[in-house]
C-alpha cells in the first residue's frame, strides 16, 4: 500500500470518512462514559446545596425545597478560599509560563541536535522521574530553608518549574516533526531559536495546547509540595486550604461534625473546580484551532 | 520516507557569505543554551535531592543529629521484610486493575474523539477532564461518603435493587478495586488526551488512502491506527505504570493504607518510613522502587518497540 | 511518514565508552562536593565514647528559666485548629496581665503534618507545641528537657503524665491534661430495660450488663468495640494503663505478651463472639447513629468523649451519664489514661525560655489553669473534655459547672476521682504511632474474628520487636 504525501491538506478530511461518531453504539457508549465521569463530580455539586446532614444521611435523595446555601456561607466564614485562590493564581501564572517556554525549548535541544553527554543527560531525567517524589521532599525542604525560601512564593514556583515530564513528552513529540523542515528553515537563514519560534512551536501546537492543560491542571492541583514548604496561611494556596479543611473532619472543632464539616468541602470544591474548567474551557478553542490550521505533514 | 539527522559538524551551504563562522558557531552553541535553563533548575532541585537521598540510603539518619553510616542495612531489612514486598504487591495488583482497561478505554474514546463532530468532541473531551481537574482531596472526600458502607449513595443503590451492602473501603477484598476505580477514574482523561495528541499526529492521508482502498473502519484501526499510535501508547504505558508505583496521594488520603495494609502502596509505605522519621530507610525504599520501575520499563519498550515504517 | 533515529529511552541505547567514564567522574566530584551539605554522616563508633557527667545546670539539652523581672519577646505557639484553640486563644490576656511584655503568636496549624518537617528542616520551629502524648517520646531529640524548670513541680503532677513524658530521667513535655477513662453510660436506655449501671464494678459485670440490654434489646450491641486502628490501640492503653503496665516498659522493653494483655484482649474478644458490641469508628456517622437509637449505651472511652453528648447527640441529650471504669480485678484501679497532651518546646525555638513562661502560667498558676478550664463561648459552663493533671488544680474547686448533656452531672467530680486511681508506670515509646500497623491492626483483625487474644499479642510482639524496637 503506498502513500502519496499532500502536502496541501489544510482541514482534516472528516468528509470523505464515514463520521464514525454517527452510530448509534458508540454515541451510547460515549454518552455512558460522559455519566460515569460526571456523576460523583455532579453529585459533589447538587450536595453541596444540601442540608449537610442530608448529605450523610440521605447522600440519593434530591429535595428540590430543601436547597440551601448553608454549606457555602459557612465556608465563606470559615475558610480563607480568596487567599487560596490569589496564590494558586501567582504561582499558575509564573510557573506556568516557565515552564510552556522552557520545557519545549529544552526539549527541541535534546530532540534535534548532537550534543556530547546528551544521552547521559537526558537519562538523568528519565530517573527523576522515576524517583517517587515524597523521598525528595525532605532535601528540598532543607534546601529551601538554606535558601531561606520556606514560605515563599519561589519555593513554590521554582523547583519543578521546568518540569522534567514536560521535557520528556515535548521531546517525544518534537522528534516526529520532520527534519526536513528544521534543515530547510536552516537553509533559509533563520536564526537556531528562529527555528525554534518560528517552525517548531506552531507545529507542535496541539502537544502544547495538551501540555498547557496537563500543567495548568498539575500546578492548580498540587498539594503535597505546598503543605510541606508554604502552608502559612499567608502562602496557603487553594489545595493547601482544601487539605487544612478536610482535616478538619476527624478534627475536634465545634459545630463541626462530619456532616458540617463535609458540606463545606463539598462547597469548597466546588468553588475551587470551576476557575479550572474554564481555563480548560478557553483552552479547548486553541486545542480545535490547532488542529485545524493545519500540522504540516509531509 | 525516512529523515537522517545532518550532523552539526561541516554545514554545507552558507546562505549567505557573512554568516559564515558565526553560524557554525550558534549552531554548535545552540543545543546547551536551550537546554540550560531546564538543566540549572534540574540540577539545583532535582540532582542535588536525589543525590542526597542516595547518601541518605546508606544512613540510618532520623531526621536530626549525625546519621549513622549502614552500609546496605537498610535495602537488605526492606528486601527481606514482608512488608516490602507486600507493597510491591499491592501496587502491581492495582497496577493490574488499571492500566490495561485505562489504555484500552483511553484508546477507544481517543480514536472515537478523533474522528466526531467538532462540537460534541470538545464537550466529551471536556466531561473526561472533569476528574483529573477535581482536587484530590475533594475527590477522596467524595468517595468516602459514596462508598460509605451504611451511608454510601453507591450501597443505597444496590439496596434499591435488593442486594446487600458491601464494604468498599473497609473490607481488603474490595478496597484495592474502589481504590483502582478512584484512580482510573480520575486519570484516563488525562490518558485520552495523551492519546488523542499522538493520534493526531498522523497523517490524514493515510486513512483517505485506506478508504480509497476499500479497507474497513476497524480493520483500519487495526492495521493503522494502532501501529502507528505505539509509540503513544507506549509512552502513555510507561507513565501510568510509574504512577501507579508511586502512587501515594490517593490511598493516603482516602484509606489511609488500609484495612489491614490492603491498599498500601509502594509509594505509601515509602511515606510511611518518612513520617516515622526512618528516613534513611525511606531513601533506600525509593531507589528500589526506582530500579523496579527502571526495569519494568525497560521490558516495555523492548516488548513494544517495533520497527517504524 | 518520517521517523528520527531515536527512541523511548536513548540513555538504555549504547552510549559512547567516553560519556559513560566521565559520567563516573562527575557524579564522584558531585557527591563529593554536596558531602558539605546534610547531616554529617558518622560510623556509630563514637556514639560509644563515655560522656562526662553533665550537671542539670550545665547541660545544654535542659531549659533553663529566664531570671529578668519582667520579660519581654516574641514567642509562636502552635495549637491544633478547633475548640481547643480557642480556649487558649482567651487566656492570652489572662497570660499578658501577668507578663505584660512578652506577646504571644498564637497559630492554629495542622501539627500531625507540619511539626516533623519544621523540627527536621529547623524552618519557621515554633516555642511551644501542643503535642499528643503518644508523639511527644518521638520527638524527644528535637525538644528540650524541661526537668530543671519543672522541678519544683514534678512532686505534684499526676504520675501518668510524667512518665509519659520521660526518657531516661529527663522530661520533655509540659504536662497539660489528665485524661481519664470513664464509663460513659446511657441512663435512660438501661433503665428503661431495668438496669442499674451504677452497680457495675468490674468488666465481668459489664459483660453482665450488656446481657441482660441484648435480652431486653435484641438488635442492640450494647459495649463500644472501636473499629479505628488508632484508636483502638489508644484504648487498649487505656484498658492496660488501669493494670499498670503499657506496652513497652521504660527501658524500651515490649511486654505485651503478658496476662494483663491477655485478660484484657479475652474481654474484648468476648464481646465480639457473644455479639454484645457495636463496632464503629469514633463519632463516625454509624457510631452516632446507634447511640442515637439507644443500639450502643455503654462507652468505655476517655473523658473528652463528653464533647460527643454536648455537641454530637442532641436526641439522647441528657440520657448520658458518667462512671469510674469497672476495675478488672475486684478493687483494682477503677481508671486508666487515654490519650491527653503536653506542651513541648522545641530546641530550635527562639524564645524558648518565655514560652516555657507561658505554658508556666497556663498549668500551674492558678489564674492560668482557672481561665483556660473556665467557661466560655465554646463551653458555656466550663472546659469539661479533660481535667488538669496538676494536683492542686485537682484539688481544689471544680473548674467546670456540672453538664447539661449528662444530666447535670458533675463529670469534675467523677473525673478527679477517676483521675487519682490512675496508676503509673506507663511510659510511652518513641515508636508507639508506628507500632498502630501492627498491634492497632491486629487488634482490629481479632475484632473481625480473624485471631485470637493469643495471635495478636505473639504476631504483635514480633512485628513491633524487628521493625520498631530494634531499628531503633
């Protein structure tokens, strides 16, 4: 079977394909598999309207008159969410940036030049990532405070910022674009970081798009870094305050028995989910705009 | 068509004639300043750590004071203790429980994602993030009360239908498949994503040609889509079984381990040396974990790696 | 479809003989260049060098109090969030009447998480902790020994809570609340099927008791089994602390295998065969709900189980009383300790010597342990989940007003006299958290009915001895 290349395709051919999303069966099945991913998270959202020993108590039932809006006042009280939510979005920000520029940059390093030690390197990396992280924790935290960092916006930025798994993926993905391009745009006289900027970057963009949301998600989610090296309350970020609430369960704190205590969580995650989904709501436009402004395959 | 990387040593065409010896020497400089940023920070918090919890292995250090030199004391009371091995257990039983229906799962709505309409695509890509997105601890908090064994929404269901309670999260038969299912519930969005970038980087082509051929859909997916999404497989393969090894943050926070060390992973019980502040020998748990999944990982690629064509 | 010539893993591809040398190279000087940073790594050897004899005055591991007048700083004290925190949170002013310089930081923080990374990385260490009993052994090496400010007042505190304390001749926390076990009993229920708790006076006539309930009440599990392995394992201390023994002497010998464990375990075991328990974790939703329906009325647990009747179970408010524990032997200790706290003061702390002024004032110094037992928002006729283990504070007038929860009862009363019956001689172990994965577990597992009182204490004695005691 042989290939001939066409080099003009700008949009995917969805046309000259039977849309497989068309059948029956696997709209079913899709639709199954959208309730089963949905449900605990839908059923997080509508408890966290309810009474909060119903919560318990009748975690199925759905009395449309008893909502209330109990479980988030009581939070709101309680709970210090807006300063967790003003440093999950410094660090989202920065690290973030850090690490959309510079992983991939590192990455087209690794993936398209010879350089000595390169293997050696780049297997460094490989165990890194193998390290479980909880271990490395403590000589972090030792470093930090050497630094004198502990409780600081850098300790929770730095370390990790161009993170070694971003490297790892952007470098996989940027070895499959093709060299040709690469040494062609070389020929022309664009400058090394031109190629990079200039070629490779739009051509990995649905890799980047995925990288920009597994970052934002891994950033905005990470909780066992900060609790240990920045859970100040001044520095708390969103997963921090979570944590601290959830502790709060088995806690001997008035009024707050499971059940209260649960439907402030509930309420907390609620609040803490949707800034989440609408990034990746936004990014979702870039991730179809990617796609169809067409990869250069040849 | 296959692409031989020119070497960086003598460049044949100069484009133009006063860029000579500067060009060979940015070309040649280029690689290190790119990777320079990534290696300082690598270096500064990732090779200093590691190193340190290598010394750290050989010691029997608890956290303050001199740490005593052991030798391979502590890698021979993991190896010849059950518990080591018990955890290693744990993990490879839920790795079991996971990453096969993970992948096959993540495949098929990948491949189904890929080739929907546009618009129902980027909800259902949306919906299966959902997990991944929720706080961990939210998440564990959910579970919990869903899988309650008196209160849960999940054993008032199977009431309704006349069945009796089950202990998800308290009995060791059912804890590791509730926490299995926590875990692939949260992370095959990720999964798919992973998935459908590599997916989408094949050639249309390709398809159009297979069609043109008369080829089937599933035998076109059989024949073309999965070879050549391998490599993503592949890669995806690797990554969730390093996270299933390490994986701690759930089983902590959900079953605390248990009942009875059940769901004590490889990662926990790793945690589990910290917070005793037996730390030397937490640091040599993780180098074996590291070997283990090193050699794992390495049989993959060895098993799945194919010539590319 | 072009494909580089590189692969997953390119470190597992051959690399060039010269990379692979130099590598070694470097990763030596590197090692050899970072042996400057983290603890300095000794062969043990000089562990054995003879110490001089080391004075109380001149020892550098032991507080020593602060002699100006009127002192002045900064101190941070850490307590965990919730009611507690609160209470001490108002006796600040009380604090500051007497020492008008020294301001007081006081932090709510999540101490189980964040204590032991502060003590190792020496990052933000506070003054003055609240610490669980059950830790403070663990952290002995960070914490100063307070046996020379404490002196003058060792004589008068509860015996338990020194030895829980103490490593070695020296005392590394301050002691802040006597826990003792009570009995704590639904009046009503028991009445109501015609029994009279009050007569109980040892376990067998618990076991007696939760009979005849089951006979009036079927469906009912009279006696709390705890179903956390925590806990549980903190109330069997409880049940041993009344036999004076623990589970490892002050030497940091296990005695487990021993007849009081094994009287104590043979009870617990024939509550489960003869189905007379309920089993539950601690104010869980199911444990609230069967003392709520009068299924579970008899809780052997510790004081602070009144937390429970005054905010947890408003429809059985009232009903509840409090008991001395039954003895196990006739005439025996009718109370054992379960769970309690100590201030402890970190090394590493700045002002150390001023929190030690602080925790003076709240323990001994009668305006201090009036006003932190006083009433206030949180407990409007008084702090009744505990009472002071010192002496005179025992002695002297009730701190707290009598409970509504229990009928107005006057839990001070019981409590002091539980209190005093207290035995000693049960120290703590460094590894006793730790030692939850065996003997905690194994416990549960005899509740399930998968081991015998025998099983548990063999296999637990062999577990704790090679994987705690003797990594020591």
């Amino acid at each position: 079977m042989t290939t001939t290349a066409l080099p003009t395709t700008r949009r995917r051919p969805v046309i000259s394909r039977r849309p497989l999303g068309a059948t029956v069966g696997v709209q079913v099945f899709l639709v199954l598999l959208t309730l089963a991913f949905l449900s605990p998270v839908v059923w997080a959202l509508v408890s966290a309207f309810k009474p909060a020993a119903s919560i318990i108590s009748a975690p199925l039932a759905f009395d449309p008159s008893a909502l209330t809006l109990e479980n988030y006042t009581r939070m709101f009280a309680d709970v210090p969410i807006g300063r967790g939510f003003m440093n999950t979005a410094v660090v989202l920000v920065i690290k973030g940036s850090v690490t959309l520029f510079f992983a991939p940059l590192a990455a087209y390093g690794f993936a398209k030049y010879d350089f000595p030690f390169k293997n050696l390197l780049f297997g460094t990396v490989l165990i890194t990532l193998m390290l479980p992280t909880i271990v490395l924790i403590i000589p972090l935290l030792l470093e930090m405070k050497a630094l004198g960092w502990v409780n600081t916006y850098q300790a929770l930025i730095l370390p990790g910022a161009v993170d070694a798994f971003a490297v790892f993926w952007m470098r996989q993905v940027i070895a499959a674009v093709p060299d040709e391009l690469v040494d062609a745009a070389r020929v022309d006289g664009c400058s090394e970081i031109g190629i990079f900027t200039r070629i490779v970057l739009p051509v990995i963009r649905p890799a980047m798009a995925g990288l920009a949301v597994l970052t934002v998600m891994n950033i905005y989610n990470d909780f066992v870094w900060p609790v240990v090296v920045a859970s100040s309350s001044r520095m708390a970020t969103l997963q921090v305050v979570l944590s601290t609430l959830a502790q709060n369960i088995t806690g001997n704190r008035i009024d707050a028995d499971y059940a209260t205590v649960t439907g402030e969580l509930l309420a907390a995650a609620s609040i803490a989910l949707i800034p989440l989904l609408v990034i990746f709501i936004l990014l979702q436009r870039h991730f179809i705009n990617g796609i169809l402004a067409g990869s250069v395959k040849g | 068509m296959t692409a031989t990387v020119a070497p960086p040593a003598p460049i044949v065409v100069e484009p133009t004639p006063h860029r000579g010896g500067k060009s060979r020497l940015r070309r040649a400089g280029a690689p290190y300043l790119f990777i320079l940023p990534f290696l300082a920070m690598f270096a500064a918090f990732g090779v200093y750590p590691m190193i340190f919890t290598l010394r750290l292995s050989f010691t029997s250090w608890r956290g303050s004071g001199a740490a005593e030199w052991v030798g391979w004391g502590n890698y021979t009371y993991l190896l010849q203790g059950e518990a080591f091995w018990a955890s290693m257990a744990n993990s490879a039983v839920l790795w079991l429980l996971i990453v096969p229906i993970q992948l096959t799962i993540g495949l098929v709505v990948a491949v189904l994602l890929n080739s929907a309409k546009v618009r129902l695509r980027s909800f259902y890509r949306v919906a299966f993030l959902v997990p991944f997105v929720t706080p961990l601890v939210a998440v564990a908090q959910i579970w919990t009360v869903v899988f309650d064994q008196r209160f849960g929404a999940v054993n008032t269901a199977l009431n309704a239908l006349g069945l009796p309670d089950i202990g998800w999260l308290t009995t060791s038969t059912w804890a590791k498949p509730t926490l299995a299912l926590l875990f692939l519930w949260k992370t095959t969005g990720f999964i798919v994503i992973i998935l459908l970038s590599g997916l989408q980087s094949i050639d249309a082509s390709v398809y159009e040609a297979a069609s043109l051929d008369g080829a089937s859909r599933v035998r076109q997916l059989w024949s073309i889509t999965l070879p050549l999404v391998r490599r993503t497989l592949l890669f995806a393969l690797v990554l969730q079984t390093l996270a299933v090894f390490q994986m701690f943050a759930e089983p902590f926070v959900v079953t605390q381990g248990g009942p009875y060390g059940s769901t004590t992973t490889a990662g926990l019980y790793l945690y589990n040396h910290i917070t005793r502040a037996d730390l030397g020998t937490g640091a040599a748990n993780s180098f074996l974990l590291v070997i283990f999944v090193m050699a794992l990982s390495l049989l993959f690629v060895r098993l799945l790696r194919s010539e590319d064509k | 479809m072009p494909h580089p010539d590189t692969t997953l893993l390119p470190a597992f591809r051959a690399g060039t003989r010269g990379s692979r040398a130099l590598a070694g190279v470097v990763s030596l000087s590197v090692v050899a260049a970072l042996a400057a940073c983290g603890p300095s790594i000794t062969t043990g050897e000089d562990d054995e060098a003879p110490q001089p004899a080391e004075t109380v005055a001149s020892d550098p591991n032991v507080l020593q109090a602060p002699s100006e007048e009127s002192p002045s700083g900064e101190i941070t004290i850490w307590d965990r969030s919730g009611d507690l925190f609160n209470v001490f949170d108002a006796v600040i002013d009380d604090f500051n009447a007497k020492y008008p310089d020294i301001v007081v930081n006081h932090e709510a923080v999540d101490i189980d998480a964040k204590l032991q990374n502060a003590l190792i990385t020496g990052t933000e260490v506070p003054d003055g902790v609240f610490l669980d009993d059950a830790k403070v052994a663990g952290f002995a090496d960070y914490l100063w020994d307070l046996s020379g400010v404490l002196d003058p007042y060792l004589a008068d505190i509860a015996p338990q809570k020194v030895d829980v304390a103490s490593i070695d001749g020296a005392v590394y926390g301050v002691p802040f609340d006597l826990d003792p076990g009570l009995l704590y009993y639904n009046a009503t229920a028991l009445e109501d099927a015609d029994i009279d708790a009050t007569q109980i006076e040892t376990y067998d006539d618990l076991l007696e008791v939760a009979r005849q309930y089951k006979e009036a009440r079927p469906d009912s599990g009279p006696i709390h089994l705890e179903q956390s392995a925590f806990l549980g394992q903190l109330q069997l201390e409880m049940y041993a602390s009344q036999l004076g023994t623990s589970m490892a002497d002050a030497d940091g010998e296990l005695r487990l295998d021993s007849p009081e464990y094994e009287q104590i375990l043979t009870f617990l075991d024939t509550v489960r065969a003869e189905d007379l328990g309920t089993r539950a974790e601690y104010l869980s939703p199911t444990d609230i709900e069967t003392l709520e329906s009068g299924e579970q009325v008899l809780y052997p647990w510790a004081i602070w189980f009144s937390f429970a009747t005054q905010q947890l179970l408003p429809e059985t408010a009232g009903d509840w009383r409090a008991m001395p524990l039954p003895a196990w032997d006739a005439g025996g200790p009718r109370s054992g300790a379960m769970g309690g706290s100590s201030f402890v003061l970190p090394k590493e702390g700045e002002s150390s010597e001023l929190a030690w002024l602080f925790y003076e004032f709240l323990m001994f110094d009668e305006a201090g342990y009036t006003a932190v037992w006083r009433p206030n928002d949180v407990y409007p006729n008084g702090l009744n989940t505990s009472i002071p283990s010192y002496l005179p504070a025992m002695d002297g007038p009730a701190l707290f007003g009598p409970v509504d929860a229990l009928g107005g009862q006057a839990l001070w009363a019981v409590a002091v006299e539980a209190g005093k019956e207290i035995p000693g001689g049960a120290p703590i172990p460094p590894w006793w958290a730790g030692a939850v994965d065996y003997l905690g577990n194994d416990l549960q597992r005899m509740l399930d009915g998968d081991l015998t009182p025998a099983e548990v204490l063999a296999q637990s004695t062999q577990d704790i001895q090679a994987n705690l005691v003797d990594r020591q």
